[in-house]
C-alpha cells in the first residue's frame, strides 16, 4: 500500500477561513425571508459553492446588485458576502450607495487581509502623487483579486503575468518621468516575484516595491515543493479557477513529474489507481480547499483504513474543549489572531480572547512565527478550526508576576486606560490595576482626565483573592522620586550655586522657589534693588526664575536664596550707560521746596536743584515744572559713594541762549563779506 503524506499548510488560509466562517455564522442565524448573497464565488472551489447553492446561497454578479437591493423589505432582508479575492472600487462605491438607499440591503466584507493591504497602498500611492507614478501589478490580469486591487489606482497601470512579460513591457515604458510602484497577486510564485523584483531594479532606480504575497502561501509552496521533492507522485487538490492551486500545481509538477491535480469530488475515481501506482505520494491542497475535501480524498487514497490512522507524517489533530495547546502565529491582524496548531487544524484567537488590555494592538504585540499558548473553548472537527482563549492561560501566569512586583516592591509602567470613578484603571501583565484618585499624585478633587493615554509609573500595594484585584499608586512612586531627588539636592548644594525654579507660594517677607522637590526662600529685600511692599510686585506664582545659594542649613532643610545680582543692580546700569556732560531725557517724579527729581532710569532719580530749574530765580520747582513731566537735562555731577546724581536744566538752557548771542555776530561777519 503506498504510504501517504499531506502537507502540514495544505486547505484553507486565513483569509479563505476567515470568509467561509463568517457565512457559516451568519447562516446559523439566517431569519426565515432573509436572502444570502455572495458577490461572485465566496472561494474557488466547486464543491463548497455548490453546498452553498444548496443551502439557498447564491453567487451574483455586480450588474445584479440592484436589482437585489429595490427588492429588499423588512420582512425580506439581504445580505452580500465579499468574497476573499475582493472586490473593484467601482463595485465597492456601488454597494456602499445601495446599503444608503436601501435600509434593508447589507454587505459583508470578506476581503482576505492580505489583499486588502494591496488595495490600500494603491490608494494611498495615488494619494502620494499619483500622477507621477505608475502602478505595476503582477499576477493574472483576468484574476477578481488583480482587478480589484489594480481599480484602486486611477492613474497609469499594467498587468505583467511573469518577470519576462515585465521586461518586454519595461522597455516599451517611458520610466524617465515616473516612479513604479509594483505589487504581486498574494498567490503569486515567490520565485517569479523575486525574478520580477531584479527586473525593476535593472530598469530603474527609484522603483518602490511592496511584497504582497500572502506568507501562508509562500509557506504551502516552499512546504508543497519540498514534499513534492521527496515523493515518486503528488495529488493537488484545488477548484478549477483557484489561481494559487495551479502555481502549486506548477510548483509540484517541476519537483515531481508525476502530478495529478483534482478539483474534489468529481475526480475521486481518479485518486485511487494513482495512488496504488506509486511508493509515496504527496498531497497538497490550495487554498480554498475545504478540510472536508482533503480528507475524503485521503480516505479514497488509503481504501478502507480510517483517515486519521493513516495520516502518516501529519495526522489531523484532537482537540477538545477546555484542552492547553500550543501554536505557531501564522496570521495577524487588529482583530484576530490565527494560529497554525498542526495537522492542519488552525486555531483563532479574537482580540478580546487575547488580552483585557484595550490599548494592545494585535499587529504591535504578535508577528508571524511567534508561539502562543491557549485555551480551546469551541471546536468544529469538519472545519478544522479551533476558537481559543489566551487570556485563560495567561490570568494565572501573569496574576502572579502582579503579586511578585507588589511582595518586591517593584515600579512598574502603564499606559493609563480609562478615568473611572474613583480613580484610574491601567493593565500590566494583563490585569487591571486600580488606581485611586488618592493615589494619583494629582491633588485632592483635581481634574484626573489628563492623565488618561498617558505613560505612568505606578507600585502594585495591594492585590485581593479570589477575584485577582490589584490596587497601584502612583503617588508612591513620585514619593521615592522626590526623596531620591531631595538626597542628591543636599549631597551636591553649596554657595552661590545657581539654580532654576519655579514661584511656588509667597507670603508677605519673601516668595518661596521649588529647585526641584526642595524648596528654597528668596526674602522680599532681595528681590528687588527698589523698595517693593511684598513678592506679589516682582514675582506671580509659576514664575521660573533663576536664583542662587546664598546661605543653607542641611540639618533644618532651609535655604535662603538670591535673586537680585549686581547686574541689575541700577547704579550698575545707569554708570555704564552714562558720565558727567552727558544729556538724558528724563521724568519729573516729586518735587522737594530745594529742587525737583527727576527719574533717569528704573530704580535711579536725579536732583535738579531749584538753583538748576530756569536762568532766572524762581520761587518754587512747581512754577515751571510739574510731576510726570518729560524734561531733558545734563549731568552735572556724579557720586559714586552715595550714589547721587545732580541734573541741570538751566544748564542746557544757557547753552541755548549763547548760541543764539553768537548768531548776529556770525550773520554780520557774513554781510561784511
């Protein structure tokens, strides 16, 4: 009897899976007058669809979608599957409009993630410039997959089947003014891209290459060529329109002559003799093959063994309800993650099976080849797929990695999830950790919105069982922080260091500075070169000033602190802005019976002498000038020991009357000439 091996990744792939699951679903729960629609073949396989067809599933096309739509009532709803391969942007935009018109008309959209990825950087490369970039796609251009993907660019595109095809067209193309952009059909030869990747880049420099192809497929077919190396025959199990059953065909074929290819039932007769023709056979399937079909083919090849007996390599896998298993990722996206559990059972786990951590995104957290474990809560052996709970498996685990950082003290970090009542919710570990508002850090009835989305630093001080409640604080942390701070402040303080800081409080004989969790007074009269009458008129609370040490006492934890430098010292200021004989315009601020003085610049006055105010006596300053008056005067003197200056007006004006007593004299000389 030959001996029979099939391949670990042969039958559905994720996206295949996932459509032919949700219609299950959605025809467990089919209302009586509801109609089910797919959009084209959900999947290219005959056998599935025509179960479909008997389970009053029909395939439409685009052109009848609204005829479907205006037939719709409440009491005669309809839904249409996308299938796998996606759909065009016309066909997209066409449904989108019938659902708005139609409150009675739905769509499903099955389009297999990987192919949607497709449509998307053909959108976003047209977004980026479209008009100076051409789309290349390679693939089958009379392929539902290509055509949906290759609408989604409006600007300049072609199809290339193979990299031969691409060099022809290559060279026919003007690529001196525009970027390529190529993609590959998800099923194409991994083989063939690189082929055409090599090909662009002999052409031009500047191309941008995106790598499309699903990696289930490039698994199946290095898998499927490896297996097909070892056997003296190969079955391939696919629908007659599957493009991806016939590159594996091709990919089976250059490794084993001796290929057969099936659709499925239809060719059972001639699985049997080909079997018993060889040593060992191969079986590999294409993607949207059925496990069913898989293993009635396999029933055929063994005669009346039982199929799980005779898997040899591989056998089709057991699982029960409540079992521990371990996968290997081999499909994320944001909602699901599909695990490869062996003998062609594939496992899926929702995201909120993966984790109770809202702001975990699957795509970040999991790649392909990563080993997850789980709990299996539902199987469905026809299918070969597994629903399974991580969170299970890991709430033990992880519960007491929470209970070790509360026993060691350990400071964790979290991004804050939600503002509740009471408090803040983060997850670490996958358990949800509350915080009080009491714990926060935040002050007593404060605004804890803020915080939500942020990254904070939190201890566990609590845990409770049964139930796995834990309670964080992070006011615990910003203590230690702050203690920590305040010992390396007092280790490295002396005087005249400068530091910057913020106005935290004032009261009436200074303001108070926090210098980073250590506060420090600045006294009234050194904030100031003028006499002020409190803190309040230099400084406002928040203010970030820099001050320096001016005297400390470590033991009782005080500091006295300067703000006020010699610098802005306005004796400085003035005596380096001005001498003896200089003219300055200054401001009339009082006025004594003896003279009137005058302010020359912040924080520095000058006497006029009532002696200095006219050329002529006067009585008192008030009969020729008035306070607030703008004057300009001369320095007369300067004393730097009292720091006293003496102005004079009449000084100026004496000036001004020579001048005009020397004009005649000047006027007559100029005559006599």
């Amino acid at each position: 009897m030959s001996r029979v091996i099939v391949a670990k990744h042969a039958g559905f792939c994720p996206g295949v899976q996932t459509a032919t699951r949700r219609l299950a679903d959605r025809l467990a729960a089919k209302k009586a007058g509801e109609c089910l629609y797919t959009l084209g073949h959900l999947i290219h396989n005959e056998d599935y669809n025509r179960e479909l067809e008997r389970a009053g599933v029909r395939a439409v096309t685009a052109a009848e979608l609204s005829e479907i739509a205006a037939a719709t009532d409440a009491a005669h709803p309809a839904t249409v599957f996308i299938r796998a391969h996606g759909i065009t942007a016309g066909t997209r935009m066409l449904l989108e409009q019938l659902a708005k018109e139609h409150p009675c008309f739905f769509y499903e959209d099955c389009t297999c993630p990987f192919v949607e990825k497709i449509h998307r950087i053909a959108r976003e490369q047209y977004a980026k410039g479209g008009e100076n970039k051409i789309l290349i796609g390679i693939g089958s251009d009379q392929h539902p997959e290509v055509q949906g993907f290759m609408s989604c660019f409006p600007g300049e595109k072609y199809v290339f089947a193979d990299a031969s095809a691409l060099e022809q067209g290559l060279k026919a193309l003007n690529l001196s003014s525009k970027v390529p952009v190529m993609v590959a059909q998800t099923t194409q030869k991994l083989t063939e891209w690189k082929k055409c990747q090599k090909v662009l880049k002999k052409y031009c420099t500047n191309g941008l290459i995106f790598d499309t192809i699903c990696n289930v497929t490039d698994l199946r077919q290095t898998e499927a060529a490896k297996l097909a190396a070892e056997c003296d025959g190969m079955i391939v199990i696919g629908g007659a329109e599957s493009s991806n059953t016939a590159k594996l065909f091709e990919i089976c074929r250059a490794h084993c002559p001796d290929t057969l290819r099936v659709t499925g039932r239809a060719d059972l007769d001639l699985v049997k003799p080909f079997a018993l023709a060889h040593r060992k056979v191969g079986l590999a399937a294409g993607a949207s093959t059925p496990s069913e079909i898989i293993e009635e083919v396999h029933k055929t090849m063994s005669e009346m063994e039982n199929f799980a007996e005779l898997l040899d390599s591989t056998p089709i896998k057991t699982l029960n309800t409540g079992e521990i298993v371990s996968g290997t990722v081999m499909h994320v996206t944001d909602t699901e993650l599909q695990l490869d559990l062996g003998a062609g059972v594939t496992g899926y786990i929702k995201a909120e099976r993966v984790t109770d951590d809202p702001s975990v995104k699957l795509t970040e957290a999991f790649k392909v080849g990563d080993t997850v474990e789980a709990k299996v809560i539902r199987v469905s052996d026809v299918d070969g797929v597994a629903e399974l709970d991580k969170r299970r498996v890991d709430s033990v685990k992880n519960w007491q990695k929470v209970v070790a950082a509360k026993d060691e003290g350990t400071v964790l970090e979290a991004q804050v999830a939600d503002v509740v009542k009471g408090g803040l919710t983060v997850f670490v570990f996958g358990n949800r950790v509350f915080i009080p508002a009491s714990q926060s850090g935040v002050p007593k009835d404060g605004d804890l919105t803020p915080l939500k989305g942020t990254t904070v630093k939190f201890k566990v001080i609590e845990t409770k069982e049964p139930g796995n409640k834990a309670i964080g604080s992070i006011r615990a942390v910003l203590r230690e922080e702050r203690r920590a701070a305040e010992e390396e402040f007092w280790a490295n303080i002396e005087e005249g260091k400068t530091y910057t800081g913020a106005v935290k409080s004032m009261t009436s004989y200074g303001a108070f500075i926090d210098l980073g969790g250590v506060d420090g007074m600045v006294h009234t009269s050194e904030l100031s070169w003028k006499r002020i009458k409190s803190p309040a008129d230099v400084l406002a609370i928040g203010d970030v000033v820099t001050v320096f040490v001016k005297s400390f006492d470590k033991e009782k934890k005080r500091i006295s602190l300067g703000y006020k430098t010699e610098e802005t010292n306005p004796w400085f200021i003035f005596t380096n802005q001005f001498q003896v004989g200089d003219v300055v315009p200054v401001k009339i601020v009082s006025m004594m019976p003896f003279g009137a003085f005058a302010e020359i610049v912040d924080g520095v006055d000058g006497l006029i002498h009532i002696s200095q105010i006219a050329m002529t006596r006067i009585g008192k300053p008030a009969d020729v000038l008035e306070i607030g008056q703008n004057v300009d005067a001369k320095i007369i003197e300067i004393d730097n020991d009292k720091q006293k200056v003496s102005l004079s007006i009449r000084a100026l004006l004496e000036e001004v009357a020579a001048a005009e007593a020397a004009m005649p004299e000047e006027e007559a000389a100029e005559d006599a000439e």
